[in-house]
C-alpha cells in the first residue's frame, strides 16, 4: 500500500511522468515488433541478394526497378482491385446488418453474438469450410444439380469469384462491428426530427443515418481493405496458382525463392498503397459531422 501511495503521489506531483510510464510498454512493444523489423526490411530491400540468399553488402535500388515490371505491376493492380471490390462488398453487406442490430433492442446481444463467432473458429479452418462448399462436388454444386437448375458442375474453386467470397466471408465481421458503433450512439431525436420536418425513410436514410455512421463506414472500409491487401492465404487455398495476389508473391519471394530484398521491396510498395488508403480514410474521417448532414 505504500509504495503504491507513493507511486500515485509521484503521478500526481508530474503529469508528464505519468502519461510516459503509461506509454512505455505499448511504446517499447511497438519499437521491437514493428519499428526494428520494418526498418531491418528497408535495409534489406537496398541491398544486393546473397548468392544462397539473405544479403550482401552493398547498396542498390534494382530491387524496386525489378517491382516496376509489368508482371508485377499486374498482381499489384489486382490486389488492390480484389480488395477494393471485397471493401464494397462488405460495405454493401455489413451496412444492413449494422443498421439490423443497432434498431434491435431485444436480439442486440444475441445478433452481436453470431457476428463475432466467426472468430472462435481459426481463419484456416474456415477456409477450408469454403473450399468444401465451392468444390464440384461441393454443397453449392450438389444443391444445384439436385434442384435441376444446372446439369453439370459450375467451376466455382480456383476462381477470381472464390477469392472474393473468402475474402469477404473472412473480413465481414470487421466491417459490421465499426458500423454497428456508429450506429448505436445515433441519437433517434434526430430521426423523428427529420420525420416531423416531412423526410421520407430514403430521405432519412440518405441525409441523417448515412452522414453519421460514415465514421464507422470509413474505419470499417479501412480494416477490411487493409488485411485484403495482405492476404495471402485466401488466394492460395481459393484461387490455386492461377490467382496470384501481392501477399503470394510476398510470401514466395521469403521462403521457396529466398530472394529477401526484392520481397522487401514488395513489401513497401504494399504499405504505400496502404498509407494512401489510410491517409484518405483519415480525411474522409476528420470531416464536420454536421456538415456532412448539411449537404
């Protein structure tokens, strides 16, 4: 008891002692497993490749010329078009089921529930669920050809449409949280106020709700657009060999071709893409609420 009287004592006397000793163990955790290890893959994306791979000595930029080549440049658009439509598709998905659980007052923990028990199962395991489900021998194929609606399997797995059902099936959940937050602190004085001032329910929808929860949507796009642009499982399992995406070629270039600097490379040009997405998002975020009910 003491010496915790004297520690908030201590707290008390220097404002700025107490903030820091808040700060340092997510500051210090943040410097050893984010900080050293990115600047460690700077370093490595400047240097020339080892002859059994790692590096050498040496300072050269080859590695991002090497990015610039078509090939690459093609897988780098195709992610951040696959993450783009997978974003929307939450978007468009994740916004009702908000809206649903935010108007329940009786259901609210059980819809909260069932949202959330994704994540009780390993992402692994649920993709392979979906490989199961897409399969020609899958469930969706054996529904289908049962109810006579097609007469031989549709090519489902292996397909640009497999990667976007996993990856939206994986990352739904993280678009429908942050929206369902925004959601639940609207004020429904606001709703009936529009109402009274003659607003139909689109007019509503569109002027009031929308403006309001568009925090929640921008972070909700936000955390799905940012692991879709990293994954490399989905695709792998999903889409075989045919559909490569930046984190496949990422995880390649680590481990079977063992050529560290140029998968370094990639790296960083995928955390530019992100830091533009984050940057966006941040001003999109930063805007007046009221404004946006305004226009």
């Amino acid at each position: 008891m003491t010496i915790r009287r004297r520690m908030l004592g201590m707290i008390g006397r220097r404002p700025g002692l107490g903030v820091a000793s808040l700060l340092l163990p997510g500051g210090l955790w943040l410097v050893l497993f984010f900080v050293v290890p990115m600047l460690l893959m700077l370093g490595a994306s400047v240097m020339p490749r080892g002859t059994y791979g790692g590096v050498e000595p040496g300072l050269t930029l080859e590695h991002y010329r090497r990015f610039l080549d078509p090939l690459y440049l093609q897988v780098l658009w195709r992610t951040i078009a696959w993450s783009g439509v997978a974003t929307v598709v939450c978007l468009l998905l994740g916004l009702p089921v908000a809206w649903v659980i935010a108007a329940s007052r009786r259901h609210r923990s059980l819809l909260l529930f069932l949202v959330v028990l994704p994540f009780w199962t390993s992402f692994l395991v649920r993709t392979f669920a979906m490989i199961f489900l897409l399969r020609d021998s899958g469930v969706i194929n054996s529904v289908l050809l049962g109810l006579g609606v097609i007469r031989e399997p549709i090519a489902l797995l292996y397909t640009p449409f497999a990667v976007l059902s996993g990856l939206v099936y994986g990352l739904l959940p993280f678009m429908v949280l942050p929206i369902y937050a925004s959601l639940e602190k609207l004020d429904p004085a606001l709703l009936e106020a529009a109402e009274v001032l003659g607003a139909r329910p689109a007019a509503r929808f569109f002027r009031v709700t929308l403006p309001l929860a568009l925090p929640g949507m921008i972070a909700g796009s936000l955390l799905v657009f940012v692991p879709a642009m990293g994954s490399f499982l989905t695709s792998d399992l999903l889409g075989g060999a045919k559909q490569v995406m930046i984190g496949n070629l990422v995880q390649n270039q680590f481990t079977t071709a063992r050529n560290w600097p140029f998968g370094s490379a990639a790296s960083f040009a995928v955390m530019a893409v992100v830091l533009v997405a984050v940057m966006l998002s941040l001003r999109l975020r930063d805007r007046d609420p009221g404004e946006r009910v305004r226009r």
